[in-house]
C-alpha cells in the first residue's frame, strides 16, 4: 500500500457485510461492471490512497480470496449495520499503534474519488470536528467517513448497549464535517444497489472510459 506521507496513517475499510436484498442476494462487491468486480475498481482507488486496506465482511472469507487482503467479520451479533462493520475495522487498525484512523467506503461504490482520504482529512482539519464524511449534489454519505481509532470503545457502546444504528446519529457526537465532490462528469458516489443500477454504471463507463 502507498499514501500520501503529508496525511495521518488511515487504514481503508471496504464494508462489504451487507445482506444485498435489493440485488436479490449474494455479494454486491463480487459483481462486475466493465468485465472488472465492484472490489476490485474500489481496491484501485483507495490503495494510492491508504496505509492498508481491510475488507469487512461476514460469513464464508474466502470468497474474497482473490483480492488477497484481509477480511474482518463483525464482532457484534445479528447484523446491527454499518456501524458494526466500522467497530470491527477500528478494532483491527487498532493493532498496529502506529494507524490512527479508520477510512469507511460501502463495497457498492466503484466510483469512489481518488482524492477521498485528502479532502476528508481537509473537512475535518478545517472545522474542527472529530469526524468527516462525504457529500455530492448536496446529499451527505455517512457510511464514506473517516473515524478516529480512539473511539472505539465509545462506538461499542453505542451500537451494542444503547441500541443506535444510524451513522449521523452516533457521529453527531463529535461533530461531523462535510466534504463536497462534484458529480461531473458521473457522481463519484453512485452505488450498485439492483440489477438496474449495475446496468446503469455499465453505460456510465462506456461514456467515460477513464473512470
């Protein structure tokens, strides 16, 4: 893995433990678009990006064996979202005390920008908030965020005693500031979620080839 030696060491997390209802099952990551996986245009663009990436999944790990990266189940029961997926991937960059940050990106978004980590750490620097997430034409991506490492046990709590479930609802706490990316040419947090939206990101690429 590279990244950019003027930001923090933040370890990207791929939180691909969803239940994909909408796509009638299976892996969202797995699917592909443009003969290439989801995973593997996500892996692209965050590697330059990060210190190392970590893939949040649950069930069976080796059906991500080809993308050789470590993979993380939740350590909460039942399913209890994306926050459980973030919980599981601070508590495995919290190994190495060198990482101080955790970089979120839902296994749906193949788009994601190629400056994401530099203009979350940017948003957060420049309000003075605890955490960032993402936005494009004006509508916030809580799950694509950047999370401090020391808030971990905060988070356990939250999720597994008080019950939250919603991102906004527990970033709230320490202030979230919010990073816009243009959607021109294709919004970079366009998402995969039915079989007409992989339809959709197939055109989306025969029009912009170098996405």
């Amino acid at each position: 893995m590279t990244s950019d030696p003027a930001l923090p060491p933040t370890v990207g997390a791929i939180l691909a433990g969803g239940l994909a209802r909408r796509m009638g099952g299976g892996d969202k990551p797995l699917r592909s678009i443009g003969a290439r996986t989801v995973m593997a245009r996500i892996i692209d663009r965050l590697t330059p990006q990060v210190t190392r990436l970590v893939i949040n999944a649950n069930d069976d790990p080796s059906r991500f064996d080809a993308f050789h990266l470590p993979v993380v189940a939740d350590s909460l029961p039942d399913h209890p979202g994306p926050l459980a997926g973030v919980l599981a991937a601070l508590d495995w960059a919290a190994a190495d005390p060198a990482v101080s940050w955790v970089l979120s990106v839902p296994g749906d978004a193949p788009f994601v920008p190629r400056d994401l980590l530099r203009g979350l750490h940017a948003a957060r620097r420049d309000h003075g908030t605890m955490f960032a997430c993402a936005a494009s034409q004006g509508r916030t991506h809580p799950v694509i965020a950047l999370w401090p490492v020391s808030i971990r046990d905060e988070l356990r709590r939250a999720v597994a005693e008080e019950g939250v479930r919603k991102i906004d609802l527990f970033t709230q706490r320490g202030g979230c500031a919010t990073a816009e990316w243009s959607a021109v040419p294709v919004d970079p947090f366009f998402n995969v979620n039915t079989p007409e939206d992989l339809a959709e990101a197939d055109h989306l690429l025969a029009l912009h080839p170098g996405l």
